[in-house]
C-alpha cells in the first residue's frame, strides 16, 4: 500500500503531505538530472525548447537561460496540477513576458503543433506513462525532423524503487522505452552513461 501510494505520487503530485514530500524529493534528487539533460540537449539561443513532466521548474530555469535570442521559446507540459502550478509561479516573470508557456496536460494529448520543437528533455518521467508508444509518437509529432530528444536517469536508483513496487509494471525498463521511441519513428535511439561531478548517470538519445 505504502509503495504504490509513493509511485502515485511520484508520477502525478497532489496538494497533500505525501505530495509536498514527495515535491522536496524531487527538488533535491532531480537537480542534477535536470542540469545535466538540459547540458546534453545541446540548446541552441533561438531554438524552441519542450520539458516533459517539468515538476517544480527546475530544469526550466536552467534552461531559459540558454534562449537568449527573441526567437528562443520554452514549453513545459506536466500532468500534474500541482507541479503545474508550482512551476508557474517560479516562472512567474517569464510565463508573463510569454518566453515560456505552461500546459497542464498529459505527455500523450499536447496542445502543440507538429513539427514545431527543436529540443526535448526530461528526467525520470516516462517510467510513469500509461503507454509508452502513446507518449513517444506524440514526442515525435511535435518535433521538428532533426531535433534531438534526451532524457536522463541514475538507472541504479530507478531499479532499487522498481524492487520495492514503486515503480508501476515494466515501463521504468530503458529497452522499453527505446524500442517505443523507434517504434514511433525515432533514430539514433541509444543510451550512455554520463558523469556529472561525483554522480554516474544514464542518459537516453533520440533523434527525431
């Protein structure tokens, strides 16, 4: 019971004790995740940027500051209210000036056109999606053809919660979820480990 209340939680973060506990988590074990997803998708100054399941806003703020041109957007989508909301007010200033945009929406339904994002990132994320098909070929919809798609994960720390029945089904597997992004028309799909100061970390690649 107590593991499958945490994984709810960890994929959809309510208004709640376990929510603003599980909020603290993420601000604390995903910074370096982020920093470094944001590192490796190559961000260029005008590029339109998309960050799936953006939690708390962490990596929106790192990567707002690489859009320095006018041209440069930035999109977060999180399924979570919550997020959504405490994302939007860390963002507040940026949301405003309308250099980043907020969905409150699931991965699978984006309000975004096709072909229309350069960059992709996120981190510890798809493990909690329904369908990964689903979530990977709507990716690939909104992506520009060329556009680089990066995620990243300490895949020691995603097993260890997969044992204790955190982690729903198979999903959290990176096979899964590479052989989804292929499916759905994705290239270059690999994932290697990555150093990021003292830390091991995997990261997953896709070119759409």
């Amino acid at each position: 019971m107590w593991a499958e209340k945490v994984g709810k939680e960890l994929g959809n973060p309510t208004r709640s004790v376990v929510g603003w506990l599980v909020s603290r988590f993420l601000k604390a074990h995903n910074r370096i995740l982020e920093e470094s997803a944001v590192q490796l998708s190559r961000i260029q100054p005008g590029d339109t940027v998309l960050e799936l399941g953006h939690g708390p806003g962490l990596g929106l703020q790192s990567a707002a500051k690489l859009l320095t041109e006018p041209t440069g957007r930035l999109i977060g989508v999180d399924y979570s209210e919550y997020m959504h909301q405490m994302a939007s007010e860390r963002l507040k200033e940026l949301v405003a000036s309308g250099k980043v945009t907020l969905h409150h929406c699931d991965v699978a339904a984006m309000p975004l056109a096709d072909s229309t994002v350069d960059k992709v990132f996120h981190c510890n994320c798809y493990y909690f999606w329904p369908d990964l098909r689903k979530g990977a070929t709507e990716i690939h919809r909104v992506m520009k053809p060329g556009g680089l798609m990066v995620t990243t994960m300490r895949l020691d720390s995603v097993a260890a919660l997969a044992r204790k029945r955190v982690m729903p089904g198979e999903n959290w597997q990176p096979d899964a979820y590479m052989a989804a992004l292929r499916d759905s028309g994705f290239t270059d799909v690999r994932m290697e480990d990555r150093r990021h100061k003292l830390i091991t970390l995997q990261a997953i690649y896709a070119t759409a």
